[in-house]
C-alpha cells in the first residue's frame, strides 16, 4: 500500500512528546505518514531554554519556519495545552499563515478539557483520538468532537477550511 504523505507541523505541550509518537503511529497504520516539522526539545537544549538563553524572537521566527513548510498544522490538546504560551502563539500564527488547523484530543482523555482559546477560534476540525476521525480532517473534512469522540457544536469563530 502507498502511503499518502503529510506534512504538518504539531504543535503541543513538550510534556506530550509521546502523544505525537503515538498520533503519527496510529495514522500509520491507516496508510498515512507524517513529515513532522514540529520543535522537539533536547534534553541538553531543555536547560538554555529554562535559563532564557534562546530569546523569544529567536524561537517565534524557528517556529513560523518550520510552520510555513507544512501544509496542515495538528494541535494535541492534552490537560495543559490550554496554558501554554507557545501553543497559543502556533495556533494564531497558523491562522495568519493560513494553514487548515486540526484539533486533537489526547488519547484517554474522558473528562472534560479545556481547549485553547486560539483553537476554539481558529479551529477546522477538533476530533477525538480516532485514526478515521484525525484522517477526516487531514482530507479537508470539518468535523468537531468532544474528547471522546462524540459530536459537538461547532465552536464559535473563525473557522474556515479553504
């Protein structure tokens, strides 16, 4: 079987890394394959990062690089993504660079979670950790769903697919 190559840029709380491992895994084996532009931190970049030795221009203009190559950009949305800065800023960013933005649940997450506000705004698809639900939304399908899978109304905002 020919995979159908992506290439996105996931933008996610470092503390997800393997929610990444596990989103590109699982499209996998439904006959997809990720070309991931996303920032992985190092653990030996981890500390210059924590003593502010990288400034935040540097890191904005790396992030928009590497979002400016990939077609389709894929939030993990965990408990914390909704607090972290630099998600926020990828998401808005995303939009301005118009690339289709696909929210994804992380896998086992049952309770209600909060979705970043950028994402309800600027949002294509928001869906649950389904291989047929995540792949919908790579195809250009507009689909919200809650974290467990089930429909939602769709969020107010902005969202459009072109």
């Amino acid at each position: 079987m020919t995979k159908k190559i992506r290439n996105v840029f996931v933008s996610h709380h470092h503390k997800d890394d393997a929610s990444v491992d596990g989103l590109t895994k699982m499209v996998s084996g439904k006959g997809y394959q990720f070309r991931n532009s996303s920032i992985r931190v190092k653990p030996e970049n981890q500390s210059r990062l924590d003593k502010n030795k990288v400034s935040d221009r540097t890191i904005a203009r790396l992030l928009k690089m590497k979002m400016r190559w990939a077609s389709q950009v894929i939030v993990v949305i965990g408990k914390e993504t909704h607090s972290r800065r630099w998600v926020d800023w990828e998401i808005k960013t995303a939009h301005q660079l118009g690339k289709p933005i696909i929210g994804v649940y992380e896998n086992g997450l049952k309770d209600q979670v909060e979705i970043p506000e950028n994402l309800k705004k600027y949002a294509t698809s928001i869906v649950g950790w389904k291989a047929d639900s995540v792949i919908g939304a790579l195809d250009g399908g507009s689909e919200f769903q809650d974290s467990t899978g089930s429909p939602m109304p769709k969020i107010d905002g902005r969202n459009v697919v072109c």
